[in-house]
C-alpha cells in the first residue's frame, strides 16, 4: 500500500469509510483477546526473488550451455577448448591446501549461503503485515500491509499537530517505532506525554498485525 504526503484526518475519510472502520474498531473491542490474538497474527509477506533467481537461472544456462558444446565438439572429434583442459589439469595436479583452491572454495561457499539465506528469508521488510478480518484467516482473500515509509509519514504529520511540537522525525522498523520531536515552546515532560498519547493511538488505529514498541525524545531546537 502506498501513502500520499499530504495530512490525513478524520474529515478526509467518506462516510462509508468511516462507518465500516467504526463497525470493525467495535467488532476488534468486543473480541475476546484469544480471538484478537487468532486473527491478528498473518505471516509476513515473502519476496518472489525475481533478480536473483533470473540471475542464477541464465549463469546456469550459460555454463551448462557452454559445457555441453564442448563435449559435444570432442564426440564429434574436434579438441575440447582449452579452458576446459587446463582447468581439469589444474584440479587434478594442485593440492587441497593450495591458496586459490582454498579461495575458490570460499567464493562458492559464501555465494551458496546466500542463496540460502535469500530462500529461506520472506524479505520485504518494508511492508509491515496488517490484521486480517475476522472470517478470512487463512482462506487468501484477504491479505494488506503497509509500507514502513508511509507509517512514517503519518505518525510524522500526527506529530507535528501536537501543540508544541516545532519538528518531528519518525523512524519505523519492523519492531520498533523511534520518534524525536523538537519542543519550541510548552515543559517537555507535557510535550512528551502528549505526543506519546497521540502516536500511540495512531499506531493503534493502523490495524498492524503486531504492534511496534513505541520511542519518544523530545528536546529543545539548538540555538543559534
């Protein structure tokens, strides 16, 4: 899902908008917490791997390609290419404890694991899973998210419209939600508990799957 960059408020949302997300804010309250707990817990979305599959897919293509011309040219009679010849004497005459064996050894180990890492790993760490309605967990249906980069924006702009709040930055991760906020004028420790209230209740209306830990600095801008 993507987010616009400009203010969003209540009066923005249409009435059908409205009503529906009242009639689910009621049904989330009067859910049991087991319940609650049931459907509020989807996976995370797992990246297609496109790249990197493409990528390994035509380097595979391209040396088995290679490889089956040769043996193809030597049952024709022609001489093998010399690539393939010296490379099959050099691994049959260096020894294991050789530099570039021990190297290349390495290079394909670490390729190998981050093919693993890239297969077992869902990826697509900016896309936060959102609550899936009562009624549609596990059936497909149903299944929203909502980029880190857009929770940013809005938590940011209901920052900013606490009273006192000169600045805001918002920093979203999967888990954590860190907010520093400049003061120009009001205690800070007021600023600090207003602005904790009013980002905890816009983290609470975005409906995530699991709720980040919510960081508030507030300070005074630098002088000078």
């Amino acid at each position: 899902m993507s987010a616009h960059t400009g203010r969003l408020g209540d009066s923005d949302l249409p009435p059908e908008s409205a009503k529906t997300a009242s009639s689910a804010s009621d049904q989330d309250t009067d859910a049991t917490p087991a319940e609650r707990e049931q459907v509020g817990s989807p996976r995370r979305f797992w990246s297609a791997r496109r790249v990197p599959a493409v990528i390994v897919a035509l380097l595979s293509l391209a040396a088995v390609g290679l490889l089956l011309y040769d043996v193809v040219s030597v049952r024709a009679g022609r001489p093998g290419m010399g690539w393939r010849r010296r490379l099959a004497d050099e691994l049959a005459t260096r020894p294991l404890d050789d530099v570039w064996m021990i190297v290349g050894a390495a290079v394909s180990m670490a390729l190998g694991l981050c093919l693993v890492v890239l297969a077992v790993t869902p990826g697509l760490r900016r896309l936060l899973p959102m609550r899936q309605p009562a009624g549609t967990r596990g059936t497909g249906e149903v299944r929203a998210g909502l980029d880190r980069r857009a929770v940013a924006l809005i938590l940011r702009d209901r920052a900013v419209r606490v009273s006192g709040v000169e600045s805001a930055r918002v920093d979203v991760g999967r888990r954590k939600i860190k907010a520093r906020a400049q003061a120009h004028f009001r205690d800070l420790d007021e600023v600090r508990a207003d602005l904790d209230a009013a980002l905890g209740e816009a983290v609470a209306t975005l409906g995530l799957a699991r709720r980040p830990t919510l960081t508030v600095h507030v300070r005074r801008p630098k002088k000078g």
